[in-house]
C-alpha cells in the first residue's frame, strides 16, 4: 500500500505513553514546528552512513555503535558528551588495530530519549506511578506530576539533540580525534588497567603505529585523516509523533532526519504494526533487534518490508540473546536469514540478555556475561560462515558503579557509589575498553 509519512497512525502500535486528548492538540502543533525546523542530520550524512555500511555487509569494515541507555535531560553538558565521545575514539582504535579494517561509527546518542517498558506502571512501597519512558516523555522522579506524559518534551528533545550532534561533530572536525590524543589516552589507561600484559601489548601496537606515521611526518597538523572522525547518530524509532516531522522528501525519497539510523525495538517489531509501517518508508539504514523469541520467518517478511529492493548497506539485525541462550537461538536464525536470500548486517547486542538483579537490588549486568555473548556471536559466525559485522553497547565515558566486575572489580555493594543511569545499567569507559581489547585479543 502507498507510504506517507503519517500512514503509521493507521496501525496498531505498542510502548506508548497515554496522552490526553488535549495533549494530542498540542503534539501535533509541536509537529507542524518540528516539521518547519531544520533536520538534526542531513541527507548527505544519511547517505554517507549508508554507503560505508555496505562496505560492513561486505566484510570489509566493522560496526561499532554504543551510549546510553537512555539520554537524560540533566546529563546533557560538556563534560559528559566529551568523555564519551573520547571513550569511542580509543574503541574505535583497538577495533582497527585488531580487524585491520575501517570502524564505522555510531552512537546511541543526539535523541536516545525513548524507552520501552515492561509494564506501564511501577510501584514503590506500595505506591503506584505510571513508568518512567525516557525524557521525551516525562520525568524519573517519582510524583504524579512527573510520571504524567508531557508533550512540551518533544521540543526539549530537538533541542537538546540538536546541540548534541553540533557539540559531537565538532570535537570529530576539530582536532580532538587526533591520534595523537588517543595514545595520550592509551597510557593513561594503561597507568590504571594493572597493566594487563596482553591488553598492553594491543595498546603498544597501536601506539607503536601512531608513532611510525608521526615519524613519517604525518602529523595531526598537516594531516586531515589524522584529527578527524566521521561519526554517524543513532536511536530507537519508538516514539513516532516525534520521528515523524522529521520526515522530509527529498529528490523523491522520503528522509527521517532525526538521525542517521534508527532501529525497532524486540517488543515492537510486529509485520502488522505502525513501527515497521513507519520505517519501512525511509531511507535511513535500519536496525532490528532479535531476541530469543524471533519467529524467523515474521522477521523475513519484515526485512523484505523495510529493504524490498533488498539493497546493501539498509538493514542491520542486533542480536540480544543473553549469554545462556545465544548459542541455542541465534544459529537457526542465522541460517534461516542465509538461506532467504536477504542481505543484512550481523551485530551483537550484549546488553539486553544480561540484566540481573543483585542481591542489594540494583539491576545490573555481569562483564563477564557481555564478553561471553560477544564470543560466541563470533564463534557461531565463523562456524556458520557468516560476517560477524558488529557490537552494539549501553555505556558511557563516565566512571560509574552500574555493571559488575571487569578490572576494577566491581561488586554488588559498590554499585551505589556511581549508579547514575536513568534505565538500564551500562557499561563504564574502563569497562568498554577493557570489553573491545579482550575482543581483539580473543578474536583477532
């Protein structure tokens, strides 16, 4: 059937907050807005983001994409944005120092403000609010008033994402991405990570090969390459009366430009529901997430509905199995896809298999859990004679306490310290390295 922009609303859709009729006068005057406002990418950026993902498809580079779980309001400043962004940059160095490929850049970041729920409602000590859906939405704190869904946030979001993409691509264009800073980072990390002999060793290379080209005379001054960064956006596509102005025509294809890619999430990919009616009628590179409870052939029907040209460089599948389940779920799924003929992106999604609850009550994640996962994507990969194309990541640049272990041994009693998500638990910037550089070791 013929695609608009606003086709969705004529499709059953989940994970929404529950608006009053009032409200929905005021969201679709805030869309008119949003529709007038300039894009947060653009075409090109779009494009681009397209194109270097068929060159993953291909095996010939790697997809990194991570961030928080969920965007905050309160944790947008300058000090946030630029660890993490720093955090990505040494990512992105281990990964081609081990692949020996170009590392395509995504973040979780510049509108990751949705979140599905399992339940519409929480109940603390007895008292029951609705849940907390991300910023976009309404408010963490635990009142009636905060907990009730405010469409002024669609316009808090443009804005904050806004000046959160011109902050990120800035410190991208501006020298910052200097390999030079990455192995002033490198050593820093070293000082810290009790000097771990094999992630030493990777790290020594890729300073060793900083040093070779600076020897060379190809310095972050006279060498564009050497200081600069292409970084593409990412979120979930789950609230569509924010993604939908966003909407633009352009040369006769429809453009979604509140980010370069967006993705569906595992409770709202249904063939028969608004949000893969909605993505399937934009150019952006997609992604759909696949847990244990994919019905393969539903999720052949939905890769054909979004790509049915069955073009390269248009669909990524994140797997999120857990690292108990993994290996007897994503192998059939796997050769189902292989054997249908459609050509996609294989990614792992380490993150949403692996909640736990400890036993003080934080949810939480295990690191050796991530890295298991991690392991045996590439294992059943390799074994299937499939492309293992990426890693998906909840983290952020920050020291926080919210995943247990790694190298600074984080246990369940430390994780009040620095608990700061506003979601799920993600992983700290020691932990995110230390997950890349065991990556590279254990695969490369």
């Amino acid at each position: 059937m013929n695609w608009n922009r606003k086709s969705w609303q004529k499709f059953p859709i989940t994970q929404q907050p529950q608006y009053s009729a009032e409200d929905f006068t005021k969201i679709e005057e805030i869309k008119e807005q949003i529709s007038n406002f300039p894009g947060i990418v653009s075409k090109t950026s779009i494009q681009n983001l397209r194109s270097s993902l068929v060159k993953v498809q291909r095996g010939e580079a790697f997809l990194l994409q991570g961030g928080d779980c969920a965007e905050s309001f309160s944790g947008f400043n300058t000090q946030n944005l630029t660890n993490y962004f720093r955090l990505f940059l040494q990512m992105n160095a281990v990964l081609m120092e081990g692949f020996k490929k170009p590392v395509v850049k995504i973040g979780r970041i510049a509108g990751q403000y949705a979140k599905p729920r399992s339940s519409d409602f929480e109940e603390i000590n007895g008292v029951k609010m609705p849940s907390y859906r991300g910023d976009i939405i309404n408010s963490i704190e635990f009142n009636e008033q905060a907990r009730k869904p405010n469409p002024n946030r669609l316009l808090e979001t443009y804005f904050h994402s806004v000046a959160t993409y011109n902050f990120i691509q800035s410190l991208a264009r501006d020298g910052f991405a200097s390999f030079s800073n990455v192995f002033k980072w490198n050593e820093e990390f070293l000082s810290v990570a009790n000097r771990n002999t094999e992630f030493e060793r990777i790290i020594n290379k890729i300073n060793n090969h900083i040093n070779f080209f600076q020897n060379c005379g190809y310095s972050p001054s006279n060498s564009e390459k050497l200081q600069q960064a292409d970084f593409f956006t990412s979120h979930e596509a789950l609230l569509l009366h924010y993604e939908e102005p966003f909407v633009r025509e352009i040369d006769g294809k429809n453009y979604c430009l509140s980010a370069d890619q967006l993705w569906i999430g595992d409770r709202t990919r249904k063939i028969t529901h608004a949000h893969v009616e909605f993505l399937r009628g934009i150019e952006n590179a997609v992604g759909i997430k696949v847990g244990s409870s994919t019905d393969c052939h539903e999720l052949v029907e939905i890769i054909k509905a979004v790509n049915p040209k069955n073009e390269e460089g248009k669909v990524i599948l994140i797997a999120r199995m857990g690292a108990e389940k993994i290996n007897e779920f994503l192998p059939p799924i796997v050769e189902n896809i292989s054997n249908s003929g459609v050509g996609v992106i294989w990614q792992i999604d380490p993150m949403h298999g692996n909640i736990v609850k400890a036993e003080n009550g934080y949810k939480t994640r295990r690191v050796s859990d991530i890295s298991s996962e991690i392991l045996s994507f590439f294992k059943i990969h390799k074994e299937l004679g499939t492309y293992a194309g990426g890693v998906h990541l909840e983290m952020t640049g920050n020291d926080v306490t919210e995943c247990l272990g790694g190298f600074q041994n984080i246990i369940d009693s430390d994780l009040s310290k620095r608990y700061h998500t506003h979601c799920d638990p993600r992983l700290n910037s020691s932990q995110s390295l230390e997950i890349m550089l065991q990556l590279v070791n254990d695969i490369c």
